[in-house]
C-alpha cells in the first residue's frame, strides 16, 4: 500500500511537470500577466467546469479591487503557490498548493488592506518576486518569495495644500528587460482635476528611472507585453475618463505613445452612470502568428478585439447579458471565461458569439479568476468573489 502511494504521488508530479513544460509550447498564446499558466492555452473543455472545494478556509480580505486579489504560480523552485490577504492583519500570506498547506503570514505587510498583487520570476537571481498594492494609500512594496524580505516600497500619495487628494494607485506590473526588473505604475483620480499623472517606472532600488510620455491623463490598469517579432517591450494601460474609455500603449525603450485604440463613436446613453459604473478594466493580448489581438471589455457590454500593431478595431462581440464583467480571461482561442456581478462565471464561445455555459459560483461579484495546472487536478479555476468569501477551486474532469 506505501508502495502505491508513493508511485501515485510520483506519476502525479510527473503529470504536473509534463502539464508545466506544455507552457513552453504555446509561446503564441499569451495572457501576458505572469500568473500561473496564464501563457498556457488549455485542451479541457471548460463546459465541463465543476465546483471542488473551497481551497482556503480562512476569509480572505474583501475583494475591492477590479482583480488580481490574489495570484498563483508555480516558483522556481517548483512550488505552485497561491499568495493572498486576510481580513483582519493587512497580511500577505502564501499558501503551498502542492502540500495544501499555509507556508508563511506576514502581518500587517501593509497599513491599509491589500487590493492587488503580481508575480514576476527573477531566473538570473533564482528568486520570485512578488508585487503588494495597497491602493487606497498608494503603497506599493516588492517582495521577494524566498525568504519574503521587503525589496522596495514607496508610498506617495498625491497632496494638495497639504491634504491628501482622491488621488488611488490601482494597478502596477513588473517589466524585465535585459535582466533589469523594473516596477510600473500608474495613479488615478476620482475626481478630474488638470494635474499630469504619468506613468512611473522604477528600479528595484527605489530609483525613478522615467516618466512614460503622453500618459498623463491617469491609469485604471496597466501591465506590459513583450513583442517577440520586433523585440520590443510595450506598456499597456486602460483607461476611463469622464464619459470615455479607451487604451493605450506605449514603447517601452523609446519611451513614446504606440497607439491608441479607441472607439470613434464612444456615444454612451447620456443617462447612464459612467463614472460611477464598475466593470472589468482587464486588459488581454492574443498573438495569433500574423496577428496580435487585444481584448478588452466597453462600458457598453461589448467585447472588443483590437489589433495591437494597427489600432484597429476587428471586432465587437455583444454578449447579450444583463451583468457587468468584472474580470475575464482566455480558456483557450475558443472560449472566454468572465467573471460577472450577478455572481456567477459565464463562458463565451468567442466565434459564435454565444454564452454557452453559466455557473453560479459567489454571493457577490466575482472579481478575481484564475487558472491554473493543478498536480493532482489539471486543468482547474481559482475564483474569489467582492465581500468576505473563501477562495473557491474549480476542476473540469
């Protein structure tokens, strides 16, 4: 009987590992955050999407950010790890998927609770570093997973006449280039007023390194891409200003404005709430070969799919549905996963334009999806939803 347990733990690992090496197969298929298994296009069927078990028993944190409220990956040395908030201590906790255990708790790794986090593997100094936001009081820190030291921190948060304004620092990402990591962020103003607020890069020291050029209106999501065909590195942000939402990208290298991808009859419902409306600021890259797609989503419930390289508009998909979109991802070139505000997971066939699948799966807003390459499960789905929730896991065999 130990006998067989060991061999059905090793054939597990080596599922696991054959699964893992698959990333490296599918170069052209990219999420470019660098979560786990966001760069892997799935075979499974995500019809076949079923409720587990809750993953975590614990409460996690409230869940106000658009995303990114927790992240997974699978670290250098091999540990698939979940890392994550709790409700109480503003702590950062990392959880071993692999052993199904909590490994480590930082309390209070912040003053104010966490709202988003980010992973970047540093293979030329084995390490995983890990970026902890704290929006509310612009507080960005970069950890590293090894022993969890606190690498960078700023906070800054915007004054005037000596107050603090309303002024958030929603979204940040790692950018490596030439073995230089660097941090990119960008601010946000609730209230419009004619302060510049560019985009901000970082080294890991804590040094500015520039301001992004024509990005000063303010930024509700940003993360980078990576162009293999012109070796470039590009920052891409959303954003959402007055009755308008729109993207851009930037040249990294030369620090210039790329495109902007911006519909040209943005004529929302002049009764509509835009500034106060929430939904998915998620911003996905799918390079194709001869073309490199980008999906977002638009106040008025359409998927759009631009193409990176032009700016042009391909395609708009209605997804006929009475919810907003709060987070959503590639399954594979097939279907789209969204995360909705009527609590559920719905499942879009992204040729015929068709929900083919709705899960019920939180009491609140589903805010946070993430996929991943389980050891023992394959191919599965970690979910979060707004308020005090477990993180939910979601097999598919």
């Amino acid at each position: 009987m130990n006998n067989k347990k060991i061999l059905n733990k090793k054939r597990e690992r080596e599922n696991f590992e054959d699964k893992q090496n698959d990333i490296t197969e599918n170069q052209n298929f990219k999420n470019f955050n660098e979560d786990c298994n966001f760069n892997i296009e799935f075979k499974s069927n995500p019809k076949n999407i079923h409720f587990l078990k809750n993953l975590i028993n614990e409460k996690p944190a409230k869940n106000k950010s658009y995303n990114n409220s927790f992240i997974v990956f699978n670290s250098i040395h091999n540990i698939l790890y979940l890392i994550y908030s709790d409700i109480n201590n503003c702590a950062m906790i990392s959880y071993n998927i692999n052993d199904n255990k909590k490994m480590n708790s930082i309390k209070n790794a912040h003053h104010y609770y966490i709202t988003e986090f980010r992973h970047h593997q540093d293979n030329s100094n084995k390490r995983d570093l890990i970026i902890s936001l704290s929006a509310w009081i612009c507080d960005i820190r970069v950890w590293d997973v090894n022993n969890f030291d606190c690498l960078f921190n700023i906070e800054e948060p915007d004054e005037i006449d000596n107050k603090p304004n309303d002024t958030f620092l929603y979204s940040s990402c790692f950018l490596c280039e030439n073995s230089n990591i660097y941090i990119v962020f960008g601010k946000q103003n609730i209230v419009y007023d004619e302060n510049e607020r560019p985009i901000k890069v970082f080294n890991l020291s804590g040094k500015l390194i520039k301001d992004m050029n024509e990005s000063g209106e303010g930024t509700n999501y940003i993360d980078n891409y990576y162009d293999e065909k012109s070796s470039k590195h590009f920052i891409i942000s959303k954003y959402k200003m007055n009755d308008d939402d729109y993207i851009k990208s930037f040249d990294f290298k030369e620090n210039k404005l790329f495109h902007k991808y911006r519909e040209n009859n943005n004529n929302y419902d002049d009764n509509s709430d835009f500034e106060n409306s929430d939904y998915t600021d998620d911003i996905i890259i799918n390079d194709k070969g001869k073309i490199v797609e980008l999906f977002d989503f638009s106040y008025d419930n359409y998927i759009r799919i631009w193409n990176f390289h032009s700016g042009e508009l391909l395609r708009k998909i209605n997804i006929n549905i009475h919810s907003n979109i709060y987070s959503f991802f590639l399954w594979n070139k097939k279907y789209l996963i969204m995360g909705c505000n009527d609590c559920t997971i719905k499942i879009l066939d992204i040729e015929k334009e068709t929900i083919i699948k709705e899960l019920l799966v939180h009491l609140d807003v589903v805010k946070t999806i993430r996929k991943l390459i389980h050891p023992k499960y394959g191919e599965c789905l970690l979910t979060q939803g707004k308020t005090e929730e477990n993180i939910k896991l979601w097999i598919t065999n």
